[in-house]
C-alpha cells in the first residue's frame, strides 16, 4: 500500500502533467508556485479573526480553512517536484528540522 504522502506526489504530477504545466520553464514554475502559495496563504489568512480590533468577529469556517490547507499543499508538493525532491526527501527534511527544533526549545533559542 502506498502512503499518503507517495500518494498525494503521485497525484500532483500526473496533475501536473494533466494542466500542462511541465511545458513552463522553469523560472515561470518557480515564480508561479511561490506566487499561487503566497496568495492561498492570504486566503487561508483571511478566514481567520486576524484583526483583533474588529469588533465583530465571523465564525471560522473550518470547511474553507481545509480547502485552503489542500491547494497550499498542491503548492508546496508542485515545488518539491520542480526541484526534484521525493516524499522521502521532505521527510527526512522534516525530521532534521524538527530536531534541530527541538534543540532549540530545549536551549532557550
């Protein structure tokens, strides 16, 4: 069985291919990626009460914030591909990280 993250790579470049986006260059990739991720965290951003001087507050729409959550991962997993980087690759990436993290917090960074 593959797992979820092999999976969701799987998905992003047969989607990838699908839109046609693998005949851009590779500086339009980039720079559309890092553009699309910085929007879909403004709209993610904006279903929050962010302004905490705004009276009245909206219910938070837990619903849309995953929607959002999804297409800022089609992003991010979009990016990991256009540099080559396999679900092994962030996951080790990820582990390291979080370790160092942790070192962090454990001596007062």
């Amino acid at each position: 069985m593959e797992d979820k993250l092999e999976s969701i790579f799987k998905m992003q470049a047969e989607l990838d291919n699908i839109v046609g986006f693998l005949k851009m260059d590779h500086q339009s990739k980039i720079n559309n990626n890092f553009m699309a991720l910085i929007h879909e965290l403004c709209e993610i951003h904006d279903e929050t009460n962010w302004k905490h001087w705004k009276k009245t507050k909206k219910e938070e729409d837990k619903a849309k914030i995953l929607e959002e959550f999804a297409d800022i991962i089609h992003f991010i997993v979009q990016l990991a591909l256009i540099y080559g980087f396999n679900p092994n690759d962030i996951y080790g990436a990820y582990l390291n990280k979080n370790m160092v993290n942790r070192e962090r917090v454990a001596n007062n960074y």
